[in-house]
C-alpha cells in the first residue's frame, strides 16, 4: 500500500510543473537522474541536459532521450497535456470521456482519444497482485457481461464476459472467451493461490475448484445473496457496480479498447483509499512501451 500524502490540487499542479521543461526533467529524474545506472557504461550520476534539445549527455558520452520508450514518446501533445491529463485521469472518480479531455486541453478529436486510450495503456502497466488469496483467507469469484459497440470498421455490437476476484478489498479482472469449467478452471488455479477458501454463484464452471484442493463455499443467488454462515460475494458486486457505472459513464467502449478501459476501473478501484497518490504514480513510473508490451499489458485484462 502507498501512504497517504499531501492533497494535490490545481494550484500545486501549476507549482510544481509550470511549464514544458519542468515535466521533461521530472521524468528525466524519474527515470535516469541519480538512482538509476547510465545504460551505456553502468555509472551513477554525472547527466548533463544538452542546451536548447530534450536530451541529455552522460560523461561517457552517451546521450540520451528521456520520453523514449514511455508512453509519451514521439507524441504531438505537450507534456504539460499529458501530465494535466493525468492529473485529471487521477482526480475522477467516475471515468474521464475523450470529449472531456479535449475541451479541457482544447486539443483535437482524434488527439484526445488516442491520449485517453494512452492514459489507459498507462496505467494497465502499473502495478496489480499477481494472485489472491491464501491460507485462511476468502476469495470471491463472479463474473459479469459488459456491452460493447461497433468500432469504426463495423461489426456487430455485443457484449463480453469478465471475470473478476476479489480479496481483502483487492480485485483482479479481465476478460474471459466463455464461462466455461475447462475455461475457468485454469484461469483461476492459476491466480488464487492454494489454501484460499473460494465463494461463488452456482454457476457449473466453478464445480471443479474443490478439486484443485480449495474449499468452495457456492451460494444460490436465487434463494439468497447469502449462505447461512455469512458468506457473500459483496465484495465482487460491489466492484461490479463501479464496472457497470464507469461504463456507463464512458459510453461508447469498442471490444477493441474494452480492456483498456478494465485496466482503469481496475487500477483506480484498488487504490480507492490512497487516491492522493495516484497522480504521483502515474508520473513516477514509466514501464518500456513498445509494441511487444502492449501485447503482454493486454494480456493482463484479456484472458481470451
Ligand atoms: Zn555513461
């Protein structure tokens, strides 16, 4: 868990990144500055910014981009856009709209929307559990549809399934090709860890989990939401219902983006009681973005 820090308002935003080169060396110091080893001869430290460019000069002579390889690189958008529009992502709590952003920053149509869908790229990338769940602990497992339109090539509007944990107000979710046992079974062995104690609907895909050595607590939701010993799936419908409003609120979500848009949800709902500090982690960790890792970030909330 993060701790808590100071609020971070508009005025402090203006403070402390008044202008381009503000933004430029504070992601110059995030990612290289005196923590992190020169990639070409390995030492700390000894930068020097090489006047009127956005690069900067080791004392081996290696030069480097900052912005390469991070989700900001070679844009057409400033980098006070970019860091205002985190700022914004960081600071709603229902979901921000391209149509938002680009009245805000009084950018174009296809500019806001390519930055929207970067944001999200963005912080699919942070950091998220591996697996819940333990010895002595309970997991939640339900799954949900979520409709989806048509993109600009056509096709029909549809819906897909996602599948969704939850432990110790954590959750982890992603898309899943059908609710199948063969489906799900792995998915989940693979993501609850062993000793966990598992509460699910009656659904015939979850039969198996007692099986693969969890105790499986399965309660009718058509009798109650309850089993007689308290067990619920609370926690897992409660983030449903973040899910089922952020897509409301965001509208228009093709099969295509609909990950991205689970990573968001996804992302903010885990540090729904560190808020504060969300801002501050979106501007201090750039993890590689290239091609290959767009692929393994999808992978992350599409499970299909
Ligand atoms: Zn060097």
């Amino acid at each position: 868990m993060i701790a808590k820090t100071k609020p971070f308002g508009i005025i402090q935003f203006f403070e402390r990144f008044p202008d381009e080169d503000a933004c430029l060396e504070h992601i110059f110091e995030t990612r290289f500055g005196t923590h992190s080893p020169c990639p070409s001869c390995g030492e700390l430290g000894h930068w020097s910014r090489i006047k009127r460019t956005k690069k900067w000069r080791h004392a081996c002579g290696k030069h480097i981009s900052p912005l390469r390889g991070t989700v900001m690189y070679r844009s057409n958008l400033s980098l006070m856009a970019w860091f205002y529009a985190f700022f914004l992502f960081a600071n709603t709590s229902i979901g921000i709209r391209a149509g938002f952003i680009r009245r805000q920053l009084g950018i174009g149509h296809k500019s806001s929307n390519r930055l929207c869908q970067m944001i999200r790229i963005h912080m699919a990338a942070m950091a998220r559990p591996q697996m819940l769940g333990g010895e002595g602990k309970t997991v939640q497992i339900d799954e949900v549809y979520l409709r989806y339109i048509a993109n600009s090539e056509g096709g029909p509007n549809d819906a897909v399934i996602v599948l969704g944990l939850a432990c110790d107000g954590q959750v982890m979710s992603a898309i899943v090709p059908d609710r199948k046992s063969g489906t799900l079974i792995p998915l989940l062995v693979a993501r609850v860890k062993p000793g966990s104690k598992v509460v699910t609907d009656t659904l015939s895909g979850y039969q198996k989990l007692a099986q693969h050595g969890f105790q499986h607590v399965q309660i009718n939701h058509s009798i109650a939401f309850h089993d007689f010993r308290g067990h619920t799936t609370n926690n897992i419908e409660a983030y449903w219902a973040t899910v089922r409003r952020m897509f409301r609120a965001a509208r228009q979500v093709s099969r295509e983006n609909l990950w991205t848009f689970l990573a968001e949800i996804e992302f903010k709902y885990n540090r729904r009681d560190t808020k504060d500090s969300i801002f501050e982690e979106l501007i201090s960790n750039f993890p590689p973005h290239d091609p290959e890792s767009y692929r393994t970030l999808q992978g992350r909330f599409d499970w299909s």
